[in-house]
C-alpha cells in the first residue's frame, strides 16, 4: 500500500495547491474590482474630460525653459492631446481597464543643430535620443583632434506620455512619466489607496504645468525646491567664503602685526640722542 499512499499525498498535495492558487485568483479579482478598477475608472474619466476641455478652449500650456540639457529646445507648446486604454489608438471595455495612456507632444518652430565629439559620446547621444524617441538627424564630420567628430539635428518636437496601468498580480497601480519635462522619465508603484483625490489633483497640475508637487510622490524633488536648494547652498557658500576670507586676515596680522606709528616728537627725540654721541 506504500506506492499507494505516495499517490495519495501527491494528489492531496496538487489538490491543495490548486485551492490555494484558486483563492489567490479570487482574491486578486476581488481587489481589481473593488480597488483597482474604480480608480481606472476615475482616472480615465479625469484625465479625458481634462483634454476635452483643453482641445475645445484650445488654451495654450507653456513648457518654460523646457530642458536644461538641450536649452535650444526654450519655450514649447502642448498640444494634439489623445487618450487610448488599449496601448495602441483605441478604447478597451471600460469596466476591465487595465491601462490608460495619455499623450501629447511638446512643440516649437524649426529645429537646432550641435556637434559632439568622440565616438563613445556619439553613440551615447544617438542611444539616448532614440530612447526618447525625439526626431532627429546626424552625419558624420571631419575628425578634430584625432577624435570622431558628428552634427545632430534635433526637431523641436518632444513625445510625451503619461501611462497609468495595473499589476494584477501586486493589486497595484504604475504611473509612469515620460519627457513632460527635460526629457526625464519617472516611474512608481502605488497602491490603490495611495491614488485619492489629493494625488490625483496633484497629478492634473504636474500635467498643466501649474506645480511640480507630484515629484514628491515620486521621491524625486520639485523644481521649487530645487531652487530653493540651490539658494541655500549658494548663500551658505557665500558666507563662508566671506567668514574665510576674514579669518585669513585675521592670521595674517597676527603674523605680521603693523608697526607703531612713530610720531614726529619721538623722532626728533631720537635724533637728539643720536646726535649726542657724534659730538
């Protein structure tokens, strides 16, 4: 009976598994549809009744100063705003939504050229361009210096995406951010009740370009308090230099201390001494 038994506890043990796999399928879809899907819903609504209105009122948002990096890019315009739930062009079933993408491009009149030198920073530049999926051109220029030298030329035409979807299997949601500003990308996990109202408020004015305080949910920090930073350290660093300076004066006069003033009584006081000893 022994060969028996062993088949025995091999199907209770699949049984078993296929209940606990079962119940965590379960589990899954119940939070889906109690948490996860309720907040694709309201993100959808939000975020397509937001461009609605934005391509009826035909309202322009500026991107300022769009990159630091690249600074010929300057001012850029927002514009052809679409919405799709299926990663392509169209809509999936809105009651079993399991991403939204939202994107529009950043643009602005003519294009602008740059060299690079070195053939390891060229491929870089090309590698980091096509990441970011920016129109662009480049050809090859006589060398300098020995090193391979290239011209790009960049269209001042920036993809933007913003991309909202489900982990099903970590009951979470992934927002995603791409080239909304300085062709940088941000990316995190959140749980459901991490999404309320104030998120969501603070995700509408990142997407306007009202304020930057959705990159604290994102660890990142805001360009407020970039600045802020950079004034600090700037101002720190100023009144170091100043208290520096003065401590170095200081040691320097302890080096070489001035001497007295001598005078004119005291000089001709000496002078007659000195005169005494000639005579």
């Amino acid at each position: 009976m022994s060969a028996l038994d062993e088949l025995r506890r091999k199907a209770d043990e699949k049984k078993a598994a296929e209940l606990q796999e079962k119940l965590i399928s379960e589990q899954l879809e119940a939070t889906y549809q109690s948490k996860l899907l309720p907040k694709m819903q309201l993100f959808y609504d939000t975020l397509n009744e937001t461009i609605n209105h934005l391509s009826f009122l035909e309202e322009p948002i500026i991107a300022k100063n769009y990159s630091s990096r690249y600074p010929q890019f300057g001012d850029l315009l927002q514009t052809n705003y679409k919405i799709n739930t299926d990663g392509r062009s169209g809509l999936a079933s809105y009651d079993r939504l399991m991403e939204i993408n939202l994107s529009f491009v950043c643009e602005g009149k003519g294009d602008f050229t740059y060299p690079v030198i070195s053939k390891y920073l060229i491929e870089h530049e090309v590698s980091f361009l096509q990441a970011n999926r920016l129109n662009f051109d480049w050809k090859f220029l006589m060398p300098k210096d020995g090193k391979a030298c290239a011209n790009f030329t960049v269209k001042r035409n920036v993809p933007v995406r913003f991309r909202i979807e489900v982990l099903y299997e970590l009951s979470q949601l992934k927002l995603t951010i791409q080239n909304h500003q300085n062709l940088e990308t941000y990316s995190k996990d959140f749980s459901p009740e991490q999404l309320d109202d104030h998120f969501l408020d603070a995700l509408l004015n990142y997407f306007l370009r009202k304020d930057s305080r959705l990159l604290v949910k994102f660890g990142e920090l805001s360009a407020e308090h970039k600045t802020a930073i950079k004034s600090a350290i700037h101002k720190n660093l100023y009144n170091f230099q100043q208290e520096q300076a003065q401590l170095l004066e200081k040691i320097k006069f302890e080096d070489n201390p001035k001497p007295q003033q001598v005078t004119s009584g005291k000089i001709e006081f000496v002078k007659n001494l000195f005169s005494k000893f000639h005579k």
